[in-house]
C-alpha cells in the first residue's frame, strides 16, 4: 500500500504506523465522515488467513464494550502485485500501548486492578458473544485519555490468533472458537496481569495471575467479578514521554495514534507454552517482547517563545449568530485540509472540531450560548496548540483569520 491511496473510494491512507510483514497499519482519513481512523491491512499471503481474517472481524463487528476497540467498516483491496488483501477499519487510538506502559516500571496494585479489570470486562462480552481474542498480550492493549483518568482499549479482539498464525510458519491460519480458546483468552489475561506487577510480586492479584494461568482458571467474567475497580481510573498511568506517535493498530498507533508494531508484528510464542511458565517468568518475557503498532503517547509540551498576542475578539450581538454559523462551517474544512497535509496533529484536529461542532449545535438548537465567550475560547485554543506546536503558524492565522469574520 502507498500514501495517498483510496480504499474503496472512501479512505486515504496517510501514514504507515506498523509493516510488520503480516499486517501493515495505516493512519487514515474517512472522507465521507471527516475523521481520522485506522486502516489495518492483512498481507496477502495465505488465501486462508484472509478468510479467517474476514470471519474474525465480521464476529468482532458486533461486540460492543467500553474497552473494546471499535469497528467500523472491513473490505478488501488489492495490493500492487493485484492480489486480493482484506482490510478493518476501526476507530483511531490516540494513546499509549500497554507495553509502553510498562517499560517504565510496573503498576501500582490498584492501577493493575483498575486497567485488568477492562480487560477482564472485554473479555467477557466477548466470550459472552461467542468471539475470542486469540492473542492478548500487553501490546493489544492500549491506555487512551478518558473524561475520567486512563480508560483501556483492547485491540485487534478476534483476529488476534489469525495475525499470530500468518506470522508463524506461513501456513493456513484457520482460528476455531472453542471453550478451549476462551481458556487461552484468560491464561493469557493472567500473563497481562503478572506483567502489571512485576516481577516476585506478592498478593491477591498474584494470586489471581496464577490462577488465571493454572489448570483450574476462572472464567473471564469471574475474573472481572474478583477485581476492585477504583473509583477512578488512575492519571498518574499515562505518563508517556518522547515524541507523540499514531496509534490504530493494537496499533493502536499513536499519533496518528501511537503504535500498533500494534506501528514488526512478531509473535509470543504459543499460550501453550505461557502456561509453564511461572508468574513472574511470564512478565519477563512480556515486557521483553517486541513492540506492536501503537497509539501515540500524549505530546510533549516545547518551551517555544510563545508568538505575539493577538487581538482581542469582541462578543458578537445576538444578530451575529448567522455569521459564526457560517464562520463556524468554513473551519472545519480547513482542520481537515490541515490534517491531511500534515499541518495539525490528529488530537488537535479532534478537539478542535469536537469544538465547532459543539458551538454548532447549540447555536442551530437555538439554546442561550454565550457566543462572544465561547469564540474567544476557540480562538484562545487555537493560539495556545500553535505555541505547543501542535498545529502549523500558517494554519493557525487561516483559522483565526475566519473567526474573526464572525466578529465583524
């Protein structure tokens, strides 16, 4: 695949996040809806891991979780040699792979409870479903902002045992759902949980690790029944350092959204084996394990000079309205020119337009807005992402520049 190309009329890729010779991940535009989302394409390698690639997303389509990864569309190209390849589109992860996470040092007893007990939650209205995910590990799990703290998304749910299979020996990667893959979804969840802890750990969620990964493992339900949620996820989670990446793929790629490797996509060895080994053993090899495509981690701030003040806007009379409605419909064009020129970052772009189309909406619902108020907070956070470069000077003043016609 190639930047600038369309899938199906609809999709621009834009960035290639992860081309771990199995499955390439791609930062993408939907042009229809004008937003960001996540192209995660399956080499056309074996004519039997795209059909069981096609089943997996088709069950996984109709999972609806919190902490499950959203789909929204699946087809299938061709890649430039014009062989047949299938590809998911689903929604785009701006965040930090649970890999990531840990590379830094393991969690906190409650933030492990916290984010495994998602998990857990997921797997569950999977299973409950008939779907499993064939493949959890720390890099299918990706930690994103939520209203509340760090909110968790599993990745790649029913087509994980597809990919790890088209990555192994090359042969036909046909998944089966059985109790036993169940099992296997809550031997690997006790992995993911001693990797949480950490090494020689001690304690109930020790305890449930072993448990998880032992002869007589709990269901997955029974596992999200025994963790303690807190009352809030904890913030203190998402502390990632470094450059912001996409994320889509379990990649959940970062930035475009961080990395599905989710931005290659190289294996653990098979669940089997995870099972002897021993707790602490098991995070080891977790945290040791390559990277997959990732969501990005939250941008670091620069210590730019912040640029020269601009103008004051003035409120707008009530009679105004017309023209912010029109102003307003004339933004969001140009965030979208923006992102895909590479002028914006794609959280900017979101919340930018989450903006507009908020101001929008209460404008065309006829509530009481106070509208001088709320463009001058536009225009305020249009002048503070510039300084945090997180959108072009150029972009910035176009921007402002049709703001300022709602003034006049």
């Amino acid at each position: 695949m190639e930047t600038g190309l369309r899938l199906t009329e609809r999709y621009r890729l834009v960035e290639r996040l992860d081309d771990g010779g199995t499955m390439e991940v791609w930062r993408a535009w939907d042009e229809l809806l004008g937003r960001p989302v996540a192209v995660k394409v399956l080499t056309p390698a074996v004519t039997g891991s795209q059909r069981g690639f096609r089943r997996g997303v088709n069950r996984a389509a109709a999972l609806s979780h919190p902490a499950l990864e959203t789909i929204f569309d699946s087809d299938q190209t061709r890649d430039a040699s014009g062989r047949l390849a299938s590809f998911v589109v689903t929604e785009f992860l701006v965040g930090e792979p649970l890999t990531d996470r840990l590379r830094r040092g393991p969690l906190a007893a409650s933030e492990a409870a916290a984010v495994c007990a998602q998990i857990a939650g997921a797997l569950e209205a999977a299973h409950a479903a008939g779907v499993t995910h064939g493949d959890l590990t720390p890099d299918r799990v990706v930690l994103v902002h939520g209203d509340v703290g760090i909110d968790v998304k599993v990745v790649d749910t029913g087509i994980g045992g597809v990919i790890r299979a088209s990555a192994g020996d090359g042969t036909e990667a046909t998944e089966i759902q059985t109790a036993d893959s169940g099992a296997a979804d809550v031997r690997a969840l006790g992995v993911v949980i001693a990797a949480c802890l950490g090494p020689g750990a001690s304690g109930e969620l020790s305890a449930l690790a072993a448990r998880c990964m032992g002869p007589d493992a709990p269901s997955a339900a029974e596992v999200a029944a025994s963790l303690v949620r807190d009352e809030g996820p904890p913030s203190a989670l998402f502390v990632a350092p470094g450059t912001a990446r996409p994320d889509g793929h379990r990649t959940s790629a970062p930035p475009p959204p961080p990395a599905p490797a989710r931005r290659g996509n190289v294996r653990l060895a098979a669940l089997a084996l995870v099972v002897a080994i021993p707790v602490t053993a098991a995070a080891a090899v977790l945290l040791s394990a390559p990277r997959s495509p990732v969501a990005v981690p939250a941008p670091a701030r620069t210590s730019a000079a912040p640029p020269a003040p601009a103008p004051t806007l003035r409120t707008p009379p009530p009679a105004s309205a017309p023209r912010v409605t029109d102003a307003l419909g004339r933004l969001r064009p140009i965030v979208s020119r923006g992102y895909a020129a590479g002028e914006i970052r794609s959280d900017v772009a979101i919340d930018l337009d989450n903006v507009i189309t908020n101001l929008e909406n209460d404008l065309t619902a006829d509530r009481e807005v106070d509208v001088g108020g709320r463009i001058a907070e536009l225009h305020d956070k249009i002048i503070t992402r510039r300084r945090e470069r997180g959108l072009s000077p150029g972009l910035a003043d176009e921007l402002n520049r049709v703001l300022a016609t709602a003034q006049a």
